[in-house]
C-alpha cells in the first residue's frame, strides 16, 4: 500500500488503488517482482613471494581446508612446477597426464584438471615448467589464467593460488587473475627485503592489467617468538605495513612437514593441535577483512 493513499484522495481521473472493487474488497498496489539473483562470483586470492622456502604452499592448502571447513567451497590452483601442492594432496606430480600446463599453454577447460581431494585441486605437473616460454610469444600472456577461471568462477566462494618462487609469467597470470594477494613473510630480515620488489610488480599490474588488485593481508611465518629477531621482525613489518600485516602467526611446527607426507592438509592431519588452530584463525581474519587494500 502506498503511503499518499493513507493521507490523500488519488487526482481526478486516476484510479484509487485503495478503493473497494466490485466484490467490495479493497485492493491495493501489488508487489514488485522480487529482483533477479545476481550470480556470485570466486574470491580469487593469489599467494606470492618471489622468495622460496616462506610457506606459501603450505599456507594455500591449510587456509582453503579452513576456509572449506566454515562451509565454503574452495578451488585451490597450483601454478608451481615442482608441484608441491600437488603432492601435498597425494597426487604424483610425474604420474599426471593433464594439468595447469594444457589449460594455460592449449586451452584446456580447467574443469579437466581439477581433482577432489580435502579441496578441489587444479593440479600441476612438470610440464609446467615449460609453460612461461610456450607463453612469451602467445597474445594476452598475462591473462591466460584469468579466461581459464571466468566459466568456473560461479561455482566456487574462494579460488586460491599458489604460485612459484619467482615473479615471472606463471606469477603474474595469478596476480592478473586475483582480487587480492596473501604474502607469507618469513619472519627473517632478508625475508622482508623482497616485498619491495612485489609491491613494485603489483604497481605495474595495477597501472597496466588489473586496477583492482592489492595486498590483502602480510602473513608471518616460521615464527618463533623467543628468538629476538623474529619479534624485530614483525615490528618492522607492522611499522612498514600496519593492518595489512595479519595478527595471526604461523608457528615453527614439524606438524607442516608431516602433513603432506600423508597427502594431507595440517587440520586433517593434526585437527586439534596448535598448527591447525593458527589457519583456523587466519581464516577468520580473511572472512573478516574487506576487499584487498592497497599499501601506499
């Protein structure tokens, strides 16, 4: 019902939407149609530090099962030729037929090298290695991964990335693809050194592909909090970053080796222990953060 039929008369000469039809029932406005559901579409987070060894495979898979676990579906990617993350699914690596190489370098759909593990995983293989030379001379390189996830994109809530220990095209397709960036830090000085040089890769991807992306959290790894470097650390990259830095701490734990030896994620492995309890956490803070913030 409208509210000028509450207060007024309607002019001459228009009908009153109010007023009682022949059966004597009054009647009245009807509802709008209710709006068309709008298709949802993947977070995609890429996880990138030019620097080997800092935890980013392991921080990929352990904060997709969390994330799965709170009742999201979650696609994990792994653009890493040596296929850690792979394997850390139980999959051989050396055994697989199809894998990101063919979506990036042929066109696979990807549909055709996701498997079902904790997550749903777009494995990796060898091959890989050979994908950013076969991309070089191929046009639209850098978006390769992006028209990859466009068809698949409604299906999931999060599509995470892992990428290799460089800044070349395999990383910069995930940077190209995402709407945001997880930098897992080492929590050692030289360990620090390399952000400057991501964020100077992310200022050139902002300008030149992707105005959207950011950093969207700094993750502290390998953190041991009685050692007094370690603390330095943090504070150096809290001084430097501030709330981008995670509050979350991932902890030195033989538990992130064990895991993928089994073929399995730190929470399936060790569910109630510390190491699954620091991913939980992180998960937390990734469903509260907003979208992607750009360090000035």
């Amino acid at each position: 019902m409208r509210l000028a039929g509450l207060f007024s008369r309607p002019p001459t000469g228009e009908p009153d939407d109010d007023a009682p039809d022949e059966a004597g029932i009054a009647t009245s406005e009807a509802p709008p149609p209710p709006e068309p559901d709008v298709p949802r579409e993947a977070v995609v987070i890429a996880f990138a530090n030019q620097k080997g060894g800092v935890a980013k495979t392991t921080s990929t898979l352990n904060l997709a099962v969390a994330l799965s676990e709170e009742g999201y579906k979650v696609l994990v990617i792994d653009m890493d030729p040596q296929g850690n993350l792979t394997m850390s699914q139980g999959f051989n690596p050396d055994q697989i037929e199809r894998s990101m190489f063919d979506v990036l370098v042929h066109r696979l759909p990807i549909d055709q090298v996701i498997e079902t593990a904790e997550v749903d995983l777009a494995v990796s293989s060898i091959d890989l290695a050979g994908a950013e030379l076969a991309l070089s001379s191929m046009i639209g390189r850098e978006r390769a991964l992006e028209k990859a996830l466009n068809p698949i994109k409604e299906r999931y809530d999060f599509i995470l990335v892992d990428t290799p220990p460089s800044l070349g095209l395999l990383t910069i397709n995930a940077l190209v693809a995402a709407n945001g960036v997880i930098v897992p830090v080492q929590c050692e000085y030289l360990s620090l050194r390399g952000l400057v040089q991501l964020e100077n890769t992310l200022s050139m991807i902002r300008e030149n592909l992707n105005p959207d992306v950011g950093i969207q959290g700094i993750l502290p790894t390998m953190y041991d909090g009685r050692t007094l470097h370690a603390r330095e650390a943090i504070e150096i990259l809290q001084e430097n970053f501030g709330d981008l830095v995670f509050k979350t701490r991932i902890k030195k734990t033989v538990r992130y080796a064990e895991a993928p030896v089994k073929g399995s994620s730190v929470l399936k492995y060790d569910p109630t222990g510390n190491a699954a309890a620091a991913y939980r956490e992180l998960a937390k803070e990734v469903l509260n953060g907003a979208k992607a913030r750009k360090h000035a």
